[in-house]
C-alpha cells in the first residue's frame, strides 16, 4: 500500500512537472 502511494505521488509530482513545462511552452 505505501509502495503504490508513493507510485501514485512520483506519477502526480511528474505530471506537474510536465504541465508546468507545457505552459511555459504557450506563454
């Protein structure tokens, strides 16, 4: 359960990640 959180928490850090470089693209 604690090895799928943190999966879970790495996945949604990184996709953060690549929303924030997806809007530094359009701006």
């Amino acid at each position: 359960m604690s090895l799928f959180f943190g999966r879970s928490l790495f996945h949604f850090a990184f996709g953060s990640v690549l929303v924030d470089m997806l809007w530094i693209v359009i701006f």
